[in-house]
C-alpha cells in the first residue's frame, strides 16, 4: 500500500499511518482478447494496461515480476503467479494470513517497500515492476530504467471497485484476465453465502462497527473504518450495516482513542483487529473504565477477527474478511 497502512506492520506493532490519495488513472482498452493467454491484446500483438501514470505497453504477458507492495503481491498470488520479488516478506507474512496467499519461499525479498533495494531488483532482471503510485514516486525513474513499471492507486473511491479495476489490469499484464474474473466473482458469491446464512440465523441486516488497534506513543488507538474503505464495503455486500459515521481520511478511516468509541452508533457488533504483540483491547482497555462501560463490551459484543485479516488489501483478503466475519458472527 503507501505511507499508509502498510507501514503499520513494521516493528511487528501498528505505526502511525500517513495517508494520502492520488487519482487513479483512467481510459478503456479497446483490444481484442487472445484465447490463448486471456489477456487484452491490440492487433498487434502487444498488451495494453491502465495505470496511475498512464497506460503501459508490454510486448508480452510478464511472468518475472517484481511488487513493492503487498496489495499486488496478494493478486499476484490469487493468480497463481508467484512473484520473483517482493518487498518485505516478513512483514507481508505478518500481516496476509488469508487463505491461499502465502509466499513461496523462493521469492527474493527486495527490502522495505519505502525504500527497496534497486540493485536486488536490477539483479532478479524483471520484466515487470508493480508499485504503489503514491509510495514509489521517489525511485519511480529508477525503477522504469530496469523494468516497465505498474503503478497503482489503492485508495481512488469506491476502493473496492478500484481494487477489481486494478486486480483486473495487473491479471491484464501477466496473461490472467479469466483468472481475474474468477476470483473477483468469488467475493459476491461468498458475499452472498454469508448474507444467506446471517439471514437463516436471524442477523440479517446486523449493525457492525469495524476498527484495527495500535498502540501509539503510549496509548491505545483505534482506525475506525467508515463506508469509504474497502473491508465496510465487503461487509456491506453481506447485507451487514456500519454503525460507525465518524470523519474519514483518504483511506477510509477515522482514528480514535477509547472515548471516540462512544460514537459507535448503539446496537452495534463492534469487530476488530489487533495484533497478537500489541492489542489494546485485552491490554491496555482491557481495565479501562470507558471501555468496559461501552454497550458493545457490556453485552459481549467486541468480537476479535483474526490478526492476520489484513483490512487494506486484495482479493484473497476480502475473502478472508468475509470469512472472519462470519466466524466471528458464529454463522
């Protein structure tokens, strides 16, 4: 991702998060499609792709690519791609525990997704380099000197509509277009799976407030996720409702301490993230009066996800919200 949440994951406890948006880049490719590879061709062969700084051309569908951020490294997988490079495998590990979007252990970790090592990638000879617009705009002539660069906004609204966008032109590139499609359906389909079962069960329509907490400079910290980032959006598609209103950045979310949690909107199931080394909820809240007086709390009702539900993500990671959920939910 960018300055953003991503940067949450260094030092194994959430960081502050900086956050800024850029506008995604926009236009159609009006190709033809190549049976063979499923990728958006033009009549001559070459494949065209939509991104942040305009559209890119490749003379063939990639297949030794370089991501400098976990986003595309996470759709790379959920392609069946494996990544010849990957900023921060460790922390991309920590954070992406959903289901089938482990690293192999051959990718070449390339260092921090800030700043990365250009020799490491200049070595691993690329054909494609995918990067975060925003994050990589310092090193972004560096980069394009080794390999023709993708670069991606991950925060343009609606962002789970921007996700599929660029999971679809990343799938583009690599020759994986009907892969693509297959796994964006999955979202609306188990999206749907999870409405009908919260629907048999009697919490059809169920009000959710959804937040990640950290710990910063001393004191417990909330991001509290509102209807403009990509995890509510997900969860709204199973016909669940945020209670949570608060002003939103770039990314969606609002960062409060335990007394902005009093705004949760009343009746809400409040559904959080935390990770297993710093999670104010069952420390530093845990004796804490507000907390403990919090209608959520007081009827049980402050439900853990798995730390590992990386809230800012990709496909796999949708589908791994959705299934947290309805753990969670016990449906």
């Amino acid at each position: 991702m960018q300055k953003t949440l991503h940067a949450l994951a260094s030092g194994g406890t959430a960081v502050a998060l900086i956050l800024g948006a850029v506008g995604c880049g926009s236009g159609t490719v009006s190709d033809t499609t190549d049976g063979k590879t499923g990728s958006a061709k033009a009549s001559d062969g070459k494949i065209t792709v939509n991104t942040a700084q305009g559209r890119v051309t490749l003379d063939k569908p990639a297949s030794k690519v370089v991501t400098l951020e976990w986003t595309y490294t996470e759709e790379l997988v959920a392609l069946g791609l494996t990544p010849t490079g990957n900023a921060d495998n460790k922390g991309y590990g920590t954070w992406i525990t959903a289901r089938g979007a482990a690293l192999a252990d051959k990718v070449t970790d390339v260092g921090d997704r800030n700043a990365p090592s250009l020799e490491k990638i200049r070595a691993l000879k690329p054909d494609l380099i995918v990067i975060d617009n925003d994050r990589s705009k310092a090193n972004l002539k560096q980069l394009q000197a080794i390999a023709p660069v993708l670069s991606f906004t991950y925060t343009t609204k609606p962002q789970l509509e921007t996700m599929k966008k660029n999971f679809t032109e990343l799938a583009k590139a690599v020759g994986k277009e009907e892969k693509a499609s297959d796994v964006s359906r999955r979202i609306d389909a188990k999206a749907a799976d999870l409405k009908g079962r919260l629907d048999k069960a009697g919490k059809g329509g169920l009000k959710y407030a959804l937040g990640q907490g950290f710990t910063a400079n001393g004191a417990a910290s909330v991001r509290m996720l509102t209807d403009d980032a990509i995890a509510p959006q997900v969860l709204n598609l199973a016909g669940l409702k945020n209670g949570w209103k608060g002003q939103s950045d770039a990314w969606g979310m609002t960062t409060v301490g335990v007394e902005g949690l009093t705004k949760v909107e009343k009746d809400s199931t409040f559904l959080y993230v935390a990770a297993d080394k710093d999670n104010p909820f069952t420390g530093a809240l845990a004796n804490n009066a507000v907390w403990k007086g919090l209608p959520f709390v007081k009827s049980g009702k402050a439900l853990p996800l798995d730390p590992g539900t990386w809230l800012f993500g990709g496909p796999l990671s949708a589908l791994h919200v959705l299934d947290e959920t309805g753990k969670a939910l016990k449906v």
